[in-house]
C-alpha cells in the first residue's frame, strides 16, 4: 500500500471516529420524555449520512452502537453496557446504523435542499419503523408494562415529530455547507 492510499485510509478512520463520537455527544444533550428521551442523537445520525460515504456512514453509527455495548456510557443518560439490549430505546439505535448508510445512499453529496430534506423523512420513517416496535416488544414482553401500540406511539413517536424535523431541517441546510467547506463537491 502506497502513502497516498494509508493516508486515505487513516483520514477515513478519523471521519468514521468522529462521527461516532459526535452521536455520543449527541446523546448526552438530553431531556429526559418517558421511556425515550429527547436526545440530539438522530440529529448526528443525519449528518453522518449526509458528510460520508455510505459505508463509512454505517460504520460511524455502528461504531457508536458498539463503543456502547461494550460498557463504556455513551447512550443517552450515560448508559452503556449489553444489557441495553433490554432497553425500550434500543431499536432506534439499530435503526441508526440502517438509516445512516440509506441517508447517505441517497442524499450523500446532494445540495437540493427539498430531496435533502426527503430523505431525513424518510430516515425518520425508518427510525420508527425499528424503533416503535422494539420499544412495544421490550415493554409489553421484557419490562411486562401493559400498554397499547397507540400508548407506545405516544410516548415513542408523537413528542418527538416536531424536533425531528427541526433537526432534519438544520441537517439540510447545513450539511452541503459543510461538504462545500470541506471541498467534497
């Protein structure tokens, strides 16, 4: 491997890091909803799709749901450890690996900011469709909660449409700025 190539190869680490370490971030800005906090995790989740290729952008985010796992405390509320597994919230950690490498599949590189903003709509619909039911299946089965699928959609999905959407917003204005600054047009 030449030095251009170990090169390449470091600063796409570095990006796939540093990603994952601003969704950690992103976690610890939280308040505290119920069983899913609001948190500025999904808002990281877009700008990885959106700053890196797909694979890297899935790996940022899966680095992050591993970094997790393994016990070190950088999901929302400082937690951490396999035992998540069990946690209501987890579902939407599995939906972000997905949803990263589909936002960045279809917007990476992208500077229209309605198709930008189409396809963090369409990450959300993913984050609900793994999340909402891994949270019903977790409360009602695991945690033995007695609720509805219309109860977990209002404490898993109705609070949070309207700060979603300022973040895919934000993500959609910003992230071609940012790819501009970055000379990755």
């Amino acid at each position: 491997m030449n030095r251009v190539e170990r090169k390449m190869k470091t600063q796409d680490l570095v990006q796939v890091a540093l990603m994952a370490a601003l969704i950690a971030v992103g976690a610890f800005i939280t308040i505290p909803l119920g069983p899913v906090p609001f948190s500025m995790q999904n808002f990281f989740v877009f700008m990885a799709g959106l700053l890196l290729i797909p694979k890297f952008a899935g790996l940022s985010v899966l680095t992050y749901v591993l970094v997790g796992l393994i016990g070190i405390p950088v999901f929302a509320g400082f937690h951490g450890g396999v035992q998540m597994v069990l946690a209501p919230t987890f579902g939407f950690l599995i939906s972000f690996i997905i949803a990263a490498y589909v936002i960045s599949k279809l917007a990476y590189g992208e500077k229209n900011f309605i198709k930008i903003l189409s396809v963090l709509i369409l990450a959300e619909v993913i984050f609900y469709a793994i999340g909402l039911p891994y949270m019903y299946i977790i409360l009602t089965k695991v945690n033995g909660t007695p609720m509805t699928f219309q109860s977990t959609l209002a404490v898993g999905m109705i609070p949070f449409i309207g700060p979603d959407l300022l973040k895919a917003v934000v993500a959609a204005l910003i992230a071609p700025k940012i790819l501009t600054a970055l000379n990755r047009y």
